[in-house]
C-alpha cells in the first residue's frame, strides 16, 4: 500500500524516512519523491499490515501522512478503450479484459500523471 507524506520546511533535512525503517524494522519503498530544501513530498509503498505503526510514528516525527486510496479517476463516458494508456504507463496500471474493457490496477499508482496527458480523451485524472 502506498502514502503520500508532505514534509514541512522545519523537518525536511532530517533523515525521516531512514528513521523510520531503523526504529520500526518495516522496509520503506520510496516510489516518487521532490524535496528541496524547504519542503517536499514522498510516495513510500509499505506492507498493508504496517500501515497503523509506521503513519503514526511519521506522524509524530512532524510528517503529515496520507493514504493514498482511488488515485486513479476513469471517465468510462469519455474512454473510447484505445489503449494509449497501456502503453505509457510505466506501473501496468491499466491492461484490458477479454472482453476490452479497461481494467484499472489503482494500488500501483505512482501519480506520474502521463496517462492523463496521452489520453485523447480526457477521461483520466489523478486524485493526489
Ligand atoms: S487513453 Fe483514455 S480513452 Fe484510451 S483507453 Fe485509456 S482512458 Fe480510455
Ligand atoms: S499517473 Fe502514472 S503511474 Fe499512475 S496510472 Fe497514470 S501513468 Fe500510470
């Protein structure tokens, strides 16, 4: 499963995440990250059973923790089923059924936001 953490400026240079990982023993994914040197995001993948203990020690280490859950907003109005974001999609979000219907693998969002821009369409957003 996936959080999205926002760092304020007056933790951004601490070790957060390297932390964590010592004190809990729970590998830390990091997925997308943009940290300067006043602020930042980061997009960690963890193991769904660890959800409840690593939010709440980022959170008492000043770290603001969202559960990234429906990232993924489909138009099936809008889709004409024509794949372009198949192809670009560098997590296999999407794939088709047999009956070439657009299947969406949400939970592998990494928000690149590249299939909103390949749609044609328009029928793709990204919920962040
Ligand atoms: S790129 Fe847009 S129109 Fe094409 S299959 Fe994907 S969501 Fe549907
Ligand atoms: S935002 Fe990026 S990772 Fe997420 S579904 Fe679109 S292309 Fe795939």
């Amino acid at each position: 499963m996936k959080l999205f953490l926002t760092i304020q400026r007056d933790v951004v240079k601490r070790p957060l995440i390297s932390q964590v990982v010592l004190e809990t023993g729970v590998l830390i994914n990091v997925e997308r990250a943009h940290i300067d040197s006043n602020e930042g995001w980061v997009l960690i993948d963890i193991p769904e059973k660890e959800e409840v203990r690593i939010t709440a020690r980022f959170i008492e280490l000043g770290v603001q923790v969202k559960k990234l859950e429906n990232a993924v907003v489909h138009d099936e109005h809008e889709c004409v089923e024509c794949g372009a974001c198949l192809s670009i999609c560098p997590q296999e979000v999407f794939s088709f059924d047999q009956e070439f219907h657009l299947v969406i693998k949400e939970d592998r969002c990494i928000l690149c936001g590249q299939c909103v821009c390949a749609c044609p369409h328009q029928a793709l957003s990204i919920r962040q």
